[in-house]
C-alpha cells in the first residue's frame, strides 16, 4: 500500500512564506508552494488542495488554525485559503485580544521566531503516487483538515510520523532506510532480518526508534 493512501492525519511541514502581518493579528502568506520537493521526498502539485478547499467552502468554512497541530489549542481563524500559481495562498486573524497563547503566537510571528507552518491532511485512494525516476512522492489530491504554526519547520514529531508511514509496505520501509543512509545491501538485509518484526508491533514513537537503531547496530556490528 502506497504510504500517502493512508486515512490516519499526516502533517507537510514548510516554511511559512509570510507576506504580512499587522497590528490587529490579521496575516497572509503562503502555507505551501508548489513543486518543491520536501526533506521527506514529498512534492505538492497544482491543484492537490483545490477539491478539499470546495468541499470547506460548501460546509461554510476554513481549515482550522491551530498551535503546533495541538486540536485543542486553536489560536485563530482563517479568513482566505485558496490555491494560486506559487502554492496555497493563506489569510488568517490571530485571535490576540481573546486567547493568550494566540498572543504570544502572534509576537513570535512578528518576531520571525516561529518559521515554519504544518498542514494536516489526509489522502484519498489515488491522491498520490510514487515517481520512482525522480525519488519522490507525488501529492495531487489533499483532504485538508487544518493549518498550523510551528516553530521548526521540520521536527521530531513529524520524524515519527514518517517511519509509522515507512512500516505501510516493505517498499516504503526500504526507502526509508535509505534515506537514513544505509546501502540497498544494509538496508534489504535489515528488511529480510527486522521488517516482519516491526511490522506486527504497534507503530509507536520512541519505543519504535529505538528498536530500529537497536536492529541497524546489530546489522553493521
């Protein structure tokens, strides 16, 4: 099973191309551009939000503006979302007179301290698809659920979610190996030794780490 097919939320984590932002908490800049391949071998193209962004706009609303992709700490709304030729376009208003935490968002913000905005997504059958020419996955359909500030661009969380997407298939599995820098040698004889293992565990952050690293110690030990 193709990694990205999956229905569990999955976060594209870029850096948050800020156009403006002013007094009243009001912003608008770019969550993400396209064609631009990510340090996880993701690329968005043209298109990829446009179906989610009107099946929002029959319900009457925006994906949700949340704080490090924490759903119980929403910090504003979104006033504008819409698909452009550089990416997907945002506008949105930090609710700074009502919510602290959306204060101190805001003065990070204008403060250049936080860098990085999240989508949450998930994606439908056929929604992607891996061009094994150019090393990257292809992202052309997107159920976007919400939109957060982050202050890395790039973190541990997200290097979690990539190895629960790795254990889907020993195709991504291998993959993922080799973007952690093992040889195909390396990384098909911890395939044929660890992958059945892993697999039948529960995907689970930390634990799951480390019995990689435990496993790949072993293979070049």
């Amino acid at each position: 099973m193709n990694r990205k097919t999956a229905t569990a939320s999955k976060h594209l984590a870029t850096p948050f191309k800020l156009k403006s932002i002013n007094d009243d908490g009001t912003f608008a800049g770019y969550g993400s551009v396209f064609d631009v391949v990510d340090s996880y071998s993701d690329v968005v193209h043209k298109g990829a939000f446009q179906g989610s962004l009107d099946a929002w706009k029959e319900r009457g609303g925006q994906p949700a503006m949340l704080w490090q992709h924490k759903f119980d700490e929403p910090i504003g709304i979104y006033t504008k979302m819409e698909e452009d030729d550089v990416g997907l376009y945002v506008e949105g208003r930090l609710l700074i007179d009502d919510d602290p935490l959306a204060k101190r968002a805001y003065a990070h913000l204008k403060a250049r301290s936080i860098t990085g905005l999240s989508i949450g997504y998930d994606i439908p059958p056929g929604g992607a698809e891996w061009d094994n020419k150019a090393g990257v996955f292809r992202l052309k359909n997107i159920n976007l659920w919400e939109v957060s500030l982050v202050t890395f661009p790039a973190n541990d969380a997200a290097r979690v979610e990539t190895v629960k997407h790795a254990l889907q298939g020993p195709r991504q599995f291998e993959k993922f190996l080799r973007d952690a820098g093992l040889s195909r040698t390396e990384a098909k004889a911890l395939m044929a030794d660890g992958y059945k293992a892993l697999n039948l565990r529960d995907a689970g952050g930390d634990d799951l780490l480390s019995d990689i690293q435990k496993l790949t110690s072993q293979l070049r030990g």
